[in-house]
C-alpha cells in the first residue's frame, strides 16, 4: 500500500484551461478536477501592472459559481509578462505575437503568476516573480517560433517550456515552474498551510 501525500486532505480543483497548470498540479501527487471559468482580463484602469496577475487570479475564483466540498480546494491563476512597465498580455494574432518578441529579444523581462485557493471558507493569493533573460532573435527565428507553435494562449507570446525556451532563455532568476504558470514551491506552501488550519 503506497503511502499517502503530506497533503492527504485536498482534493484540487484547477479552474484553468492550460494543460501546463494541469502537468504541474498533478505534479503533488493529489486528486485534480479540471473546470473552467470565464472571466473579462482587462485589468482596471491605472492598476499597477505587478498586481494584474493576482488582480485577474483573484477574480477568477470570485467568479467560479461551482460548490465545494469540505476537502476541496479551488485553484485558479494568472500570468503576466512586464519588460519595464509594459504588460504583455496574451496576443491577439501572430502579427502581435511576433511584435512581443521583437520587444522582449535581446532584454530582461518580467513574469509574474498570480494564484488564488478558495476553500468553502477561506481565499488566499498571493503573486510570485521570476526574471527572465532572453537572447537576441532574428526576424526568421520570431516567424518561425510563431508559425510552428502558435503562441496566443500565452503572456508575452512564448511558453518557456517549448522551442523558445530551449533556444532562447539565456537565464531565469526565481522558479521556472512561475515562469511555465504555476509557482509550485508557493501553491505547496499554501495548501501545507492551509492543511493545517483545517487540522486544527
């Protein structure tokens, strides 16, 4: 009989449609119910952009109109991509996807996830930060990223995790997972905390 996870207690339910996010949750050995949830990501009007993604995770989970249960635990998230106070958001064609890497290559950016767990009776989030180096791109490097991978689900265009991130990322300073769109070592951290709360 194999051993229980320290976080017997949850049941995870990930409202998110990456199937990045899914890897990583299933990634602690816990039950994981996938939903989904539709929500506008057009942030208020002067909100900082380093508190988007935990603005737009936050609301994710306010939004979701399913019921849990004692043991249950809502997931939802947020990935924003700044260069500078520039927010990079998901991009509208591959022409916009080509122009976000014309802007990033060559330069140090921003990523930063927001999470949001809602038990029946508790909300947490926070937001985790990772910097990431990109190398110079040519214009035929950008199109065929583009063209091959079709990046429109994703901030800033690319997924590290894909062609981009094996030819491109120079360095990352933080948690690559933050990066993919999951900071797992905070989501753990939450939920052990979380756990004990309800132990108690």
């Amino acid at each position: 009989m194999s051993p229980a996870p320290p976080l017997f207690p949850w049941r995870l339910v990930l409202a998110s449609a990456s199937p990045r996010r899914r890897q990583l949750l299933q990634g602690l050995g816990l039950p994981v119910e996938i939903t989904s949830v539709d929500v506008d990501e057009t942030p208020p009007a002067g909100m900082p952009a380093a508190e988007v993604a935990e603005f737009l995770a936050r609301k994710k989970a306010m939004a979701w109109q399913g019921e849990l249960a004692n043991d249950q635990v809502l997931v939802t998230a947020d990935t924003t991509v700044l260069l500078g106070e520039l927010l990079l958001n998901k991009p509208v064609d591959a022409e916009d996807a080509r122009r976000m890497l014309g802007l990033l290559a060559g330069k140090e950016h921003r990523v930063i996830t927001g999470v949001c767990l809602r038990t029946g009776s508790a909300t947490t989030s926070f937001s985790d930060t990772a910097k990431v180096r990109f190398a110079s791109m040519s214009a035929e490097e950008i199109a065929y990223y583009v063209e091959r991978h079709m990046p429109l689900d994703k901030a800033g265009a690319y997924g590290v995790q894909d062609w981009l991130g094996f030819t491109t990322v120079e360095r990352i300073e933080g948690s690559f997972y933050t990066v993919m769109g999951l900071p797992m070592h905070r989501v753990y951290a939450a939920l052990k905390g979380m756990a004990e709360g309800l132990s108690s």
